[in-house]
C-alpha cells in the first residue's frame, strides 16, 4: 500500500490523534494494521490541511515536511497569551487599539524575506530529547535558540480592531503563533494568535484536494 492522504484537521485535535484516526479506518479496510505517518504538525486549536502518508509513502516525509506554507490567522492586539493561541492563559493588556490599517501594512513589510524568529515554548520542538511543550507544562525552564525562517508574503485579510486576520506565505518551520506575538512588539502591542488555518502546502491547495474524512 502507497498512499498520500489529506486531511482538513479540525479544531480541538491534535495532528497525532488525526493520525491515529486515519490509521484506525485503513487498517479496518485492509484487515491488517497500516503504517501512517504526518509531513508536519498542525497546533490542536489550529484547522486545515494535514498531508498524510501510508505504508511505502511514508519514505516521502522528508521532502514533503521541507515544503513552504499558506496560512491565515487571526491575531488579537492588546492581547497576550502564555502559550500565544486561545489554549493558554489570556491577558487583555489595551482595550484600545488606536492602531491604522496604514501603520500595519508598514510594519508588516519588515517581516518579510528571511528573519530570525524564536519558537514557542509551548511547541514540539525537542529540547535536551524532549519536547518543549512537555518541559514547559512541568514548570521547568525553556531555552530555545533564534533560528532563520523565510516569510514570502504578509497580506491583509480584515482589519477590525483589535482583531487583525492576515494571510501569509511561509517557509518550513516558521511558528504563526510566534509572527504574530512579533508582529504585536513591532506595533508597541502585545498579540497572539486566535485562529489559524492552513489552506496550502506548496502547490496542495486544501480547496482543490479530495479530502479524507476523519472522525472527531
């Protein structure tokens, strides 16, 4: 068996329980257990497009994982949370956002071509052979590294303050929740994400593929 599976994650799972949910019905139709693996993750809170792959296709995760990114995101100024989505621990820090669509659009080109960004430390991402998140949720201390990402494109969806909905053009690696959280500093504001949905990986449009349908 070899096959490449999309998926229209929604929210509140998790990318590994959407795999377990794939693995489950494959091995129920094939009658013996099949091998199911993610190209990356989506955060639980997050919806869109998950690529899957089972049984030999597994072997094509590491060129399919490195693909750029299309995502749109809607991002709460005046606003911080502890992990920067709507999971963590929310603060409203400026009820008034006197903030012009004029000044975002300025602020938001800095962001765009290669830039050193942080990731969370609520994230997947292993720190000493664990993963962050896990370190983070035990109370312990985080330390992770800048590293470079590519940001292609920034564009405004809707502007309503304080909410700013935004789509953007990624390269592999990049954390929105992060962007976002950056954006917020640029304009003087605190932010995180509130929504976040990935419509695209490369040239996989999420509104042009025939999807899998996975249980919640």
């Amino acid at each position: 068996m070899e096959q490449i599976i999309f998926v229209d994650k929604p929210s509140g799972m998790s990318s590994f329980g959407a795999v377990a949910r794939v693995r489950r019905i494959l091995s129920e139709r094939m009658g013996h257990k099949v091998k199911v693996g993610h190209t990356g993750t989506l955060d639980p809170f997050a919806t869109g497009l998950l690529i899957l792959l089972a049984g030999k296709a597994t072997k094509k995760a590491p060129e399919l994982t490195k693909l750029d990114k299309e995502y749109e995101a809607t991002i709460r100024l005046g606003a911080k949370s502890s992990t920067g989505d709507p999971e963590g621990e929310i603060t409203i820090t400026d009820d008034r956002i006197n903030i012009s669509r004029a000044q975002i659009e300025k602020t938001l080109v800095q962001f765009v071509g290669e830039i050193e960004q942080r990731p969370p430390i609520f994230s997947a991402i292993k720190v000493n052979g664990q993963r962050a998140y896990k370190l983070a949720r035990a109370g312990k201390e985080v330390e992770i590294p800048t590293r470079k990402v590519q940001i292609y494109s920034i564009d405004i969806i809707d502007y309503a303050p304080p909410f700013l909905k935004i789509r953007t053009h990624v390269g592999s690696g990049t954390y929105i929740r992060t962007l976002a959280e950056d954006i917020g500093k640029a304009l003087g504001c605190d932010a995180y994400t509130t929504e976040l949905r990935r419509t695209k990986i490369a040239d996989y449009d999420i509104n042009k593929l025939p999807l899998f349908e996975v249980p919640e």
